[in-house]
C-alpha cells in the first residue's frame, strides 16, 4: 500500500486499489484461524443457535435478551476463570496460548489476566 498516495485522507476517500492488502490481510486471518484451538464442533453449533435465538427475541422481547446476556456474562466469567488458570498450570507457553486464542501474546496475557480477575 502507498501510504503516500492515501496521506491523511481515510481510506475510503483516497483513490487506491485495495485488492492487494485485502487479499493479504484475509490470507492472514485464514492462517491464524487456522492455527487457532478449534472449538467442538457441538460447541460452534450452540454458539451459533444461542446467537440465533438472541437475535429473533431481540424484536420481541429486549428485555428477557438482555437478562439472558447477563446469565451468559456470569457463566463466562465463572468458567473462564477456571479455563484461564489451566495453561499457566499446565505449563503452556504465552506464546502457545496466543496462537490457540488466534492472538497477539500482549493480547492473549491480558485475557488470561482479565479473565483470572472475573
């Protein structure tokens, strides 16, 4: 990308092709997808059908969403705080936990941290 042609203008207004550093940052996002911990595919399924469920009640019933919301904020926390101290125990690098969270290391140590504190 030529910063120099695009300047201080957003991206948007500047006259560039972007079809290189699309296509470069999807290649990206494919490989550490890729290198991520899958989820069980049981586990994608519920995720997929509690975001389903969410989204059509939303119109209907707010409220009974955001209470959920907050049912599934509690359990995240509670269990993430027991996930969040098996690498550390067990001996897993930052650097081995970045790459299962699909993330930076800096970013990884601070889910960990966060999730410890909940």
């Amino acid at each position: 990308m030529d910063w120099a042609t695009v300047g201080d203008r957003p991206l948007c207004e500047a006259d560039v092709d972007l079809t290189g550093p699309l296509a470069d940052w999807n290649a990206h996002l494919s490989l550490v997808r890729d290198k991520a911990a899958p989820l069980p595919e049981s586990l994608a399924a519920l995720l997929v059908e509690i975001t389903e469920r969410l989204t059509a009640t939303t119109v209907d019933a707010p409220l009974a969403v955001l209470r959920a919301i907050g049912v599934l904020e509690r359990i995240a926390t509670r269990v993430g705080r027991e996930a969040a101290y098996e690498p550390a125990d067990g001996g897993v690098s930052a650097e081995a936990v970045a790459t299962g969270l699909g993330t930076t290391r800096s970013k990884a140590l601070m889910l960990l941290l966060t999730a410890r504190d909940g």
